[in-house]
C-alpha cells in the first residue's frame, strides 16, 4: 500500500505546466519533404505510385488496384487476343473505378503546387521550376485517364482544406470540352517547367510531357469529331447542373476537333525535331527479315533504346511483375499460361501471306476456305516464312523457337486420305459453336481425326501410317483445357525471351514502355491526316500528308513492312492507312483499347473500322455480339504435311458484345447519389 | 488441462460478446417491401399493348423514390415484359416517379439545354398494389402476315411493318429536341428472332438462325405495309422435329432515351414453329 501511495506521488511530481508546443517528431511536416532534394524525392515516389500507368499492373476489367494479379491486355474484345476467363470482355467498365484515388493524387499535385513555393529558396530555379512542373504533369495525366473514361469531370484545381462549407467541398463535374482545354492547359505547364531531359530516373521530362499531351489531344481531337458519327450524336447535360458532361454542342464540335489535332500535331513534332529520340534499329538490317525480327525483340527490353521516352521499369527482389507467369506458352506453365492468345483477325493485317477475295487467310486451295483442299505443308512455320518480320517479334507462330525450345501448336492429327476437304462447309459466325470435338470423323467410325481433351495422359494417342503420336501438341490446343493455346497462335511480345530466366508470379522485372517514339511519330500522323480531313495543308510550313506518310513509312521500314508508294491521301481512306499501321505497330502495348474507344467503331452501326481501315463488321458480328477467330494447325498422317483451319476460337469461345452507351463509363453510383452537383452520365 | 480448455473457451466466449455490438439482438423492424406496381404501355391510338423484349433493349422501366429529398437516384431500372406489361412486387412504399423508355415517342422531352417540353411520367403513392397504364406513341408496328413455313429446316416468314406514329407527327414531337434529321424515321433493319425459348427476342435469340434485312437511307419507305419475307440464316439448318419459338421486329433510326444510342425494337406477336 505504501508503495502505491509513492508511486501515485511519484507521478504527480513529473506533471508539469508548460505547453508542450515543440512539434512531434514523428509526424513529418511539409517542411521536412518540401525544402531539400530527398524530401522532394519522397513526395514525387509517393505520387509516382499512384499514377495511372497501364502497365504489367493494370487489368482493363478490374481498373488501377496496382496488383499485377492475372495481367494480361489486348483481350478485351480489341481483337488482339484472347483468354479464357471472364476478364476476356469489352472494356466496358473497370470494377474499381478511378474516381475517388484520382483525387486523392490530384490533391498531392495542388498541394505541392501550392506548397512549394515556400521553397523556392532551396533550389536552383530550373530544379524549381522542374519539381513544379512535375506536380502539373501529375495532374495532366489524372485529368486526362479521367477524361477517357468519364468525358467531363470535377475540375479540382486548388487544394481544398477540411472542414469547409458543403459548397466549398462539393465540385460539380465540368463539360467534357473544359476538361479536355484543362488537360492541355496542365500539360503545356508542365512542358514550360520541365527539364528537357529528366533530373533522375523515373522522373519525366518536357518531352514525356509533350508525347503524352500528343497522345491526349489526339483522342480528344477524335471524340470531338466521331461522336458525330454515332446514332443521336453521343452527347448531352447533366441532370443537377445543366453542364454539357459528355460530347460536344453541334456549334463548337468542329473547331474543338480541329483544335485538338493541333494541338496533337505540334506537340508530337516537338518531340520529333528535338531529334533526342528514333527508332529503335540496333541490330536491323536492310532486306534481313532475320535481323529485323531480331531487332523488335530486343526493343521491349534494351533499356538504353533511343525509343523509349518513359518507361516503367522494375527490379528484381523488391519491384517485380508476373507477366510471364500468365502468358507464357503452356509448357512454361508456372502457375498459369496462354492468358494472351493473338487471333487470327489480328494476323491478317500483316504484310507475307496469301488471302481469299474477302482479305481473309487462304487455308485452301479453293476461293473461298469452304471450297478446294486444305494446303499442305511440310512443316506449320512453312505458312509464316514470308511473315512480316514485325509480326514474328510480337507472335509465336506454331513451331517457332521460343525461350531454346520449339514451341508445338497442333489441334489434332488427321489420319483421313488427301487431299483434304475442308472440315465444315460453314465457318460463318452462327456455326462458331460447331468446334472439330462434333465432327463425325472425331466422334463417329472409321475415325479419322484424333483431338486431345487436356495434356499428358489424357492425350490421345495416333497409330497410323507409321505414326505414333500425341493428337495435340505439347501446347495444345487441348479442347477441355482452357489454359493451352486457344487460338494456334501465342504472344511473344513482352515475354522475356532469355531461356534462363525463372518464370513464376513476381519473378518478373521486364521494363514497361509506357511512351515510345514510335507512338509520337503515329500520333502526329494521324494528327497530320485529321487536320487534312478539315482542311487544311500545312500547320508549320511542312506538308501534313507528305509528313503522314514519311512517318508510316519510318515505323514500316523498321518493322520489315511494305512501304507506302503514294503519298496519304486525304480521304478516309488515307487516315485508315494510319490507323491500321498504329493497330499493328501499338498491339499489346495497353493502347489499342482506347483507340477503338476514339474512333467510336466498337458498336455495331461503327464497327466496320474496327480493325482501323473498312473491314466488312459483318464477317464476325452479330449485332452488338462479335468473336473472333484462331488459326489451327493439323498434321496429316497420309501426306506426313501440315494444314491449317481457319475456325472462330474453339477453345473457350468468348462472344464480346458493346453498345453506345459504354463510350462513357457510368459515373460511379455511390459519387453520384451522395453529392448534390456530381451528375451521372445523361444516357444512362 | 482440463481447466485451461475452459478458461480458453471461457475467454473466447468472453471476447466474442465484447465485440458484439447491441444491435444483433434486435429485429430489423424496418417495414418489408411489400407494395405491388402492375403496368401496361399501350399505343395510344389503338390501345394495344407495346410489344418488346425483356432486357435492356426493350422498354425500361425507371422508378425513382422521391421522399428522400432532392438528391435522388433512381431505383435499379427493370424491363417490360415482352407483353409490354411490368410488374414489381417488392417495393417499399413510398411516393415514386415512373418513367418508361421504349420504341415510342419519349415521354420525357427536353430541349437541347434541358428546358421540359413535355413530362408524361407518373408520379404515385405506392402502397397496396396500384395500376398503372402509359399510352404512347410507337415508332412502328411490327405483325406476321401469315403462319411462317419451313422448308429444309429453313424458316420463312412473311413481315408485314407499318408506322405506329406518321413522319409528320414525329417531326413535330421530336424537332424541338434539337439536332433533328430527318433519317431518324428510316426503318434501318428488320429481324427474324428464333429461339427454342418461348421468351424470344433479341435477348433469348438463338445466334445459328436469327437473321436480319438491312436497309440504307429511306429505301425501306416503298416497303411501308408491304409483305416482306425473311428467312433464318440460310445453310443452318433447324433440327426437324424441333418446336421453336419466331418473332419479328422492326426498328427507326432513332435512339431512346435521346444520346444512348440504343435504337430499341417494335415488336410481332411470338409465333411457335414446328420444323417438321
């Protein structure tokens, strides 16, 4: 008892009466981050990581969770490739929207806008201006992920200090053309304070600022001008506030348009005359298919290319991906494979291969693939040898080399006489269900075709004419496995090609490429032929269309493509050259789903230019459904050759269906029914 | 030993009551919901049903509960039956705006900044179960001349469409909208739905052999009240023996609600077909 009486004693004795007014140490305070170097380093990693990159750790379904959980892109209905499960849909929503952690970095960007120049002491004035151009370029970049996706947006410019009035704290969503004058507004900020070339890695730069900004304008310049051309004109006012939240009013689309494509053109020829960048063509060569293809490989990895303007890179322990353990051909499975599987639709708008009269593979002798016999040849890479090389760089065909070993793709083995019909007499879209496991040489006697449902024992095994074999290959497809090659086809692109390199969920550490001068030169192309589209000639003096084509040209001599002999022309025709090449060149870089997006081609009545030039819709659509199709290697045992079936995806069918409606993202409902001014999209 | 387990369990009995909040002990005493909507849109001429298909294509049907004040969302949107009838009966009671989007004249239309010219929605007490009718204008009739026939597992049908609405009419509806043109009254397409569901429409079509006719510009204007047949998709065959369901439709070039893009369909009456 007494002991406690001296304790309560004790602790009345250490209260003392002064204010503790020293600020607490463990708090860390805007001085401490503001005013020196590595402080400012903190502040802009923090902002950094937050950014809305599309790389190896965006899912276009899920949204920015920032985990590279399932990464695969190109599969959501653009047409480039294929998976099995349902992330495999048109990107008509992302399941965490980028809405509120989009303010959250806006509000990092206005406070060191707001903040830093308290600081201006503490650096020399270009490292000034640089650190608060960055905080611009945050903000641009913010806007412009928002503007893709939302149309107009809440313009929060100024840090906004809580508590405050309900009406200080509320920011009604601005029309879809301020938001567009605003992302331009941020980037040309950003560009006047940037250094030309970045203070340490990971930080931009004027001329990612420019690229970017080209690439914004672009699709700004784009929406303004083709929801036009949608049924009803895609426009219209908020419900609470009267703002024109999405689409243009039919007096001011045209000069915005023309605006945009300016603004687009200038900024990518910056980057083009500041000759700080080119192509990547280390190891290309001249009429050297071999060195060419070689040579696109080793882009997506050289991190000292001349290409690259912004890149994200990543580093083995402590910042990895898992890329390779997701789409790597089924026999690298650890723990998944085949998650991107190109299609055929994709294949077919490359140069080195022979086609029907409707521009589709010719698999047969015949005019049309229902009629004549299957062309046989002796080994599958036989079809590709005159493949464009730039294809081959971002495809493995079936047979190819990959990682050291040869990468098998059989759908099955044939053991019927030749020469070979073909299997169905319909491939039309309504019979895409009807898959080889239904034909009766598979299921019926005498059997003459031999399919596997899944890999290893479950092979079946082929006994005829002196063969004795698996039907399928080593990567399939195998008909009950959605995991094996769906298409025939797999990605190379990305894929780390060293045989050596362990593949595994966050083992991975290739670099991403978010901006490369290939884009910057497509970008001013498109721009160029827009602009000529509206009118005019020349914006600074040098010809749009010559400069258009001098640039397609540039990307297809770099990628072994046939070169353009005329001039563009200014028709649609001579923008859908652009856009096909931009289709081609971007594929799998996370781009090409905004692209359709821009053009408004994904909905039915649009959908003739999906594929970038006029392509009958038709061929593969039912209404708002499409699909798209494989190419499926079979051996004949008979003819000891190989033939190849062109079939809608057997493995896993994926119908991909959009509407109008999705060229806007629904604002998220809980914004919209707890604010008084945050509207939600006037069509929905 | 045994002491322990008790003193484990005990404790976590102990801890498992002191995370529970009171309110797991009392009912949910919030009324169920229990009120009942049954309506109908009718054309407002002929007083018959509005035919459509249940999905997001057809005609939607918007409740919004106006009690919570002025901010409000509206309700999850549903559909109309492919009867052009609705019902819902599970609806908190409450005071409710109900608003249809179909292949008719919209009931709500605004000028091009939002000025109402005219509100035909319905603003109800719910409670008990309440009737409701709309009558509309439709953009067009849509009716099977005949029974379809069917040879080697192909079906004809002969169509027959006509306009619900004269062009003169809907130009005078829909101009003060804003941005008119006059192709928003061209019949773009007409379809033949087949389904083994009886429920057949866009939505429950069978993909191997609904068909379609397209049409360009105003070429269907000569085909207004005229036979036209249309045949499901040639070379797929039909299982003989196979009872399947067939429906005709027919759309304009005009999107509802206006900047949605959804061109909705007028509908035919659903027909089985035995294919013999």
């Amino acid at each position: 008892m007494k002991k406690i009486l001296a304790y309560i004693a004790l602790a009345f004795i250490s209260v003392s009466c002064v204010d503790l007014s020293i600020p607490p140490k463990n708090i860390v305070t805007s001085e401490d981050l503001l005013s020196n170097e590595s402080g400012i380093d903190i502040y802009m990693a923090r902002m950094y990581s937050n950014m809305p990159f599309e790389d190896f750790k965006y899912l276009a379904q899920w949204g920015f969770n920032f985990n590279g959980w399932l990464n695969s892109f190109g599969i959501e209905g653009t047409g480039e490739a294929l998976d099995r499960d349902g992330i495999c849909t048109t990107f008509t929503n992302e399941d965490t929207p980028y809405w509120s952690m989009a303010f959250t970095l806006i509000r990092d960007a206005n406070f060191l806008i707001e903040n830093l120049p308290a600081y201006k002491g503490s650096y020399p004035e270009p490292m000034y201006n640089h650190y608060l151009g960055e905080a611009y370029y945050v903000r641009a970049t913010v806007f412009y992920a928002m503007a893709r996706r939302f149309g107009g947006v809440p313009l929060v410019t100024n840090v906004i200090n809580y508590p405050a009035n309900q009406d200080d704290l509320e920011v009604p969503r601005s029309s879809e053309k301020d938001t567009w004058d605003q992302v331009a507004a941020d980037y040309d900020k950003a560009i006047e304070l940037m250094l030309p070339s970045s203070p340490k890695s990971g930080y931009s730069n004027k001329y990612v600022a420019l690229a970017f900004k080209s690439e914004a304008m672009l699709y700004a310049g784009s929406v303004a001008k083709y929801n036009e051309t949608v049924t009803g004109r895609l426009t219209g006012t908020g419900q609470k506030t009267g703002v024109r939240v999405i689409g243009f009013a039919p007096n001011e689309w045209q000069e915005a348009s023309k605006k945009y494509f300016t603004e687009a053109y200038k900024a990518a020829k910056e980057v083009i005359n500041s000759n700080l960048y080119s192509l990547y063509k280390k190891k290309w060569k001249a009429n050297d298919p071999e060195a060419q293809y070689q040579n696109m490989i080793d882009m997506f990895s050289d991190i000292s290319s001349p290409e690259n303007i912004y890149v994200k890179q990543y580093t083995y322990p402590t910042l990895t991906h898992g890329f390779d353990a997701y789409n790597s051909p089924f026999i690298f499975r650890t723990p998944l494979s085949s998650g991107m599987c190109p299609t055929l639709d994709f294949l077919e708008q490359f140069d080195g291969f022979n086609h029907y009269a409707d521009g589709t593979l010719k698999v047969t002798t015949g005019a049309t693939n229902t009629q004549g016999d299957y062309i046989l040849y002796d080994s599958p890479m036989d079809l590709f040898k005159n493949a464009e090389p730039r294809l081959r760089a971002y495809v493995i065909f079936p047979g190819d080399q990959f990682k050291g070993k040869e990468i098998e793709i059989r759908a099955g083995v044939y053991t019927g006489s030749t020469p070979i019909k073909p299997f169905f007499n319909d491939y039309s879209y309504a019979s895409a269900d009807n898959t080889y496991q239904k034909l009766d040489s598979y299921s019926k006697k005498p059997k003459t075709l031999y399919l596997s449902p899944r890999e290893g024992s479950s092979q079946e095994r082929v006994e005829a004419d002196g063969f004795s074999m698996n039907a399928a290959g080593e990567n399939g497809p195998f008909y009950d496995n959605g995991e094996s090659c769906l298409t025939g086809l797999y990605l190379r692109k990305w894929l780390n090609p060293d045989p050596a390199a362990e593949i595994g969920e966050g083992k991975s550490d290739q670099p991403f490429i978010l901006m490369r001068y290939g884009e910057v030169l497509l970008n001013m192309a498109e721009a160029a032929v827009e602009l000529s589209l509206a009118g005019e000639t020349s914006i600074d003096g040098s010809n749009l269309l010559d400069e258009a084509t001098e640039a397609v040209n540039e990307i297809r001599e770099r990628a072994g493509a046939k070169l353009l002999t005329n001039t563009l022309s200014s028709t649609n025709v001579g923008r859908d050259v652009v856009r096909k090449e931009r289709r081609k060149e971007l594929a799998f870089e996370q781009k090409t789903k905004w692209d359709l997006r821009r053009w408004r081609v994904q909905h039915y009545e649009g959908r003739n230019g999906l594929w970038g030039e006029e392509k009958n819709k038709d061929m593969y659509s039912n209404n708002t459904r499409y699909r798209f199709r494989g190419l499926y290697p079979f051996f004949s045992t008979k003819a000891n050759k190989y033939f190849f079936d062109a079939h809608y995806q057997w493995i896993s069918l994926k119908t991909f269906e959009y509407t109008i409606v999705d060229y806007y993202f629904a604002i998220p409902g809980n914004e919209v029914s707890k604010s008084k001014v945050i509207d939600q999209q006037p069509n929905r | 030993m045994q002491n322990m387990k008790k003193t484990i369990f005990g404790t976590m009995l102990f801890s498992c009551l002191l995370f529970t909040s009171c309110d797991v002990f009392e009912l949910d005493n919030y009324e169920e919901p229990k009120e009942t909507i049954i309506g109908e849109v009718v054309d407002s001429k002929t007083g018959e049903r509005i035919l459509t298909d249940q999905g997001s294509e057809g005609i939607r049907v918007r409740m919004t509960e106006l009690s919570w004040g002025d901010n409000v969302e509206h309700n999850p949107d549903f559909y109309c039956k492919s009867d052009g009838s609705f019902q819902n009966t599970k609806i908190f009671k409450g005071t409710y705006n109900i608003r249809i989007d179909g292949p008719f004249v919209p009931i709500v239309r605004e000028d091009e900044r939002g000025v109402p010219i005219a509100n035909d929605t319905k603003t109800l007490d719910i409670e008990g179960t309440i009737n409701v009718k709309f009558e509309v204008q439709p953009f067009l009739k849509v009716e099977f001349v005949d029974y379809p026939t069917v040879s080697n597992g192909q079906i004809a049908a002969r169509v027959k469409v006509t306009r619900g609405i004269s062009n003169d009419e809907f130009r005078e509806k829909i101009e003060p909208m804003g941005n008119y043109n006059s192709s928003f009254t061209n019949v773009t397409d007409i379809q033949l739905f087949v389904s083994y569901s009886s429920s057949v429409g866009y939505r429950a079509r069978d993909e191997r052999w609904s068909n379609k006719i397209e049409y360009v510009g105003s070429e269907f204007e000569n085909l207004l009240g005229k036979e036209i047949t249309i045949k499901s998709i040639k070379g797929q065959t039909i299982p003989s023996g196979k009872h399947v369901f067939v429906r005709a439709a027919a759309r304009i070039n005009y999107d509802t609600p206006a900047g949605s893009g959804t061109r909705r369909w007028n509908y035919s009456e659903p027909m089985e077909v035995i294919i013999p």
